[in-house]
C-alpha cells in the first residue's frame, strides 16, 4: 500500500471538485486527488486503499444519478476502497452507511474541524503523521 493517501473525486461538478480538494488538501496535506466524472474512470479507481468522496446526486456519466446506490454497487469483496457520502441529508448518509460507507459529511460542514477528522480516519492517517508537502 503506498504511504500517499489517494482520494477520487466521484460524480462532482467544477466547483464542488474544487471545494472537496481544497478540504482534502487542508486534512491530508500532500494527498492525491484525483475525480472520476464516469464508469470507466471509477473502475479504474476500485482498489484498497482509495478513499472515494461519493456526490449523493451524481453528476457525470455513471449507471445512475444516485450516490448511495453506485456506492453499494461498488462496495463489494474485500478489496472494496473505503467511501463516504458526501451530502448535507442525514437520511442519505443513513443510507450510505447501511450499504457500508463510512461517516461523511455535507458541503456545509466541509471545512469543519469534524470533517478533518472524518477525511484523516478515511486515509487513516492522523494528524501527527499525515506529510506535510515539501
């Protein structure tokens, strides 16, 4: 497993790619991030390891326009990647977490000091160790 935590992007528009990278890049300095606006590009981003930021209403070309359910499609065998909900519904990340994601976290709340912690637990990296770019 490489030491660089690696986060994907899914199903986010422009501007909201830009405010994930922004709480990632804050959270996990020198993290990898990296979006994946269709199937062919997620697929290629289903390992252990990879912590994917699922947009609860997708945008892009996925099988469908719902987070919750690409996320219980791809959460499957043991090599599944670790992935949070990102949306400000409770009752969606209810969902989420009943089909095996972990806690995520609104838009709202994205510069939260609680989302910090969320998005280090993900890459499992703690503050003390997660690598400070050079």
């Amino acid at each position: 497993m490489s030491d660089i935590a690696i986060f994907v992007l899914v199903g986010h528009c422009g501007p909201d790619a830009a405010l994930l990278k922004s709480a990632v890049g804050r959270a996990v300095p020198g993290a990898a991030i990296v979006a994946a606006h269709n199937e062919a590009s997620l697929q290629s981003h289903l390992q252990p390891g990879r912590v994917l930021l699922i947009n609860r209403a997708l945008d892009g070309s996925f099988n469908t326009r719902d987070g919750v359910e690409l996320m219980e499609r791809v959460l499957t065998g043991d090599a599944a990647p670790v992935a949070l909900l990102i949306s400000n519904y409770a009752d969606a990340q209810e969902r989420a977490m009943a089909v095996g994601g972990k806690p995520g976290f609104g838009k709202s709340a994205v510069y939260a000091e609680s989302t910090r912690q969320i998005l280090r637990d993900a890459a499992g990296v703690t503050a003390m160790n997660s690598k400070s770019p050079s």
